[in-house]
C-alpha cells in the first residue's frame, strides 16, 4: 500500500495532502490507485477494486481452463478435423482415418461397420 499526493485539480489540498491510496497485490502485479477528497474512502475503494480484479483475473483463468478442455474436444472445426467426407454427387463416402470409400448410399442405410474396419 503507498500514499500519494493526488493529481489533477484541487489546488494547494490535493497537492498539500496525500489521500490518494495505491494498493498492489504482489504475486500477480496488480495495483489499484484511487484519488479523492478522504483518505479511509480511497483505501477502501481501492482495495474493493483490487479485490474486483483479482475476482475477474481468478475466473478468466477458470473459463480459459474450461474453454482449452472444449477445444481439445471438439476441434477447430476446420477441413483436417474431418474423419468422414459424404459426397451425394458421386454416391461416395470416405474415411479419411481408415483411407476406406463406399457408396453413401450403403453408409447411411447403416452399413457403417464396412468402411471403419
């Protein structure tokens, strides 16, 4: 916590006094400053708002925890996630794991076990 003489306007009080307040939390950087008229106000408001981040900075690293999990799960969504192609066109579906083709028709009629093996 440091002490500090405020900035801005005010004239010989806020340049004479030091009410503004600057709190630091140490293991991850974060500081919080606030500056106004009374000192237990500013120490209060500051460590309120340090509080506040360290909350935020505690569930952004949650979420990002959950969200790499989902990622890893679902994929990026892009073409080489593919494992199976169906093109109706050509009657062909492919198995891009197995390198096996057979006709749509047979796969969606449920004769799946022929191009996984």
């Amino acid at each position: 916590m440091e002490w500090f003489s405020g900035t801005g306007n005010g004239g010989q009080h806020r340049n004479k006094h030091q009410n503004s307040c600057r709190v630091f939390h140490v293991p991850t950087g974060l500081c919080e400053a606030r500056q106004g008229r009374k000192r237990e106000n500013n120490l209060r408001e500051a460590k309120a708002a340090l509080i506040a981040s360290l909350e935020a900075l505690v569930d952004q690293n949650k979420h990002s925890d959950i969200n790499q999990e989902r990622r890893k799960q679902i994929g990026s969504g892009m073409r080489g996630d593919k494992v199976i192609t169906i093109r109706f066109q050509d009657d062909k579906t492919v198995h891009h794991e197995t390198g096996r083709t057979m006709s749509t028709k047979r796969y969606l009629k449920g004769f799946m076990n022929e191009i996984w093996m």
